[in-house]
C-alpha cells in the first residue's frame, strides 16, 4: 500500500505527458492539414470548434502535469549536479511546451491558417514535447545508475 500514491502520480504524470504530447502531434501532423485544405468560411467555422472542444481537456492535462510533477519532484530525494542540470533545461521546455499550449489553446483558429495568416506554434510544440520525453528517460536512467 506504501507505494499506491507513488505509483499512481507516476501513472498520472506518464499518462498526461502521452495525452498532451499526443494531442499536440495529431493536431499538428493530421489536424491542422485537412482543416487548410477547407475553404475559408469552414476552415475558421470548423477551427474555432475544434479549439472550443479540445480547449478544457488542455488546461486540465497542464494541472494534472504539473502537479504530479511537482510530486514526483519532492518525493525523488537527492540528486547530482549533472541530473539538476538536465532537469534545468528540461523545465524549461517544459514551461515553452505549458506556455504555448495554453496560448494555443485560446487562440480562436489554434494554427490553421484565416485570412492568409498561419502559425508554427504546434510545430515548436511537438519539438520540445519530444525532447522532454527524450530528456525524462536519460534523468530516469542517471537516476536508475546513481546519478
């Protein structure tokens, strides 16, 4: 039973960090193509909703992931200067990925392209959403081998 809360912010933090990157991958890759290729009555009609919808789900995997995180964090103990380090520059990211997406999020077209007008911000998005998973497992491997 010692381990249940341990276990299940793990599942929590894993699980939202997959939803949320996941999310931001369709969105980018499948998503956001067949909505430019709508005309540009449907393409913003269509856009506003699917931001409307998706915008709530967002916000609350961003709760979920900083405070499993924040738990994760205060229960991991001591650590070297190398994984302090790594783990600097994965928060980072990190906050780029929380900023982004909240500003993504309430963007009335998210990236879909209205009145000529496009943005990369799911692109930087799924970048950094990548190189934090990327970052967590080496952090959980120095962990795994003292560091």
């Amino acid at each position: 039973m010692d381990a249940f809360v341990p276990i299940l912010m793990r599942f929590i933090h894993i699980g939202s960090v997959v939803t949320l990157i996941g999310a931001i991958l369709y969105a980018r890759f499948v998503l956001t193509p067949v909505l430019n290729e709508l005309p540009e009555a449907a393409r913003a009609a269509a856009a506003s909703s699917a931001q409307a919808k998706f915008r709530l789900t967002v916000f609350i995997l961003l709760v979920l992931l900083v405070g499993s995180g924040t738990y994760n964090l205060i229960a991991a103990g001591h650590h070297t200067m190398i994984w302090q380090i790594w783990f600097g520059i994965k928060m980072l990211l990190v906050m780029h990925i929380a900023a982004a997406s909240a500003l993504w999020a309430l963007s009335p077209y998210g990236d879909v392209a209205v009145d000529g007008k496009g943005k990369r911000r799911l692109a930087g998005l799924a970048i950094s959403g990548l190189l934090v998973i990327l970052i967590s497992y080496y952090l959980r491997w120095l962990t795994l081998h003292g560091g």
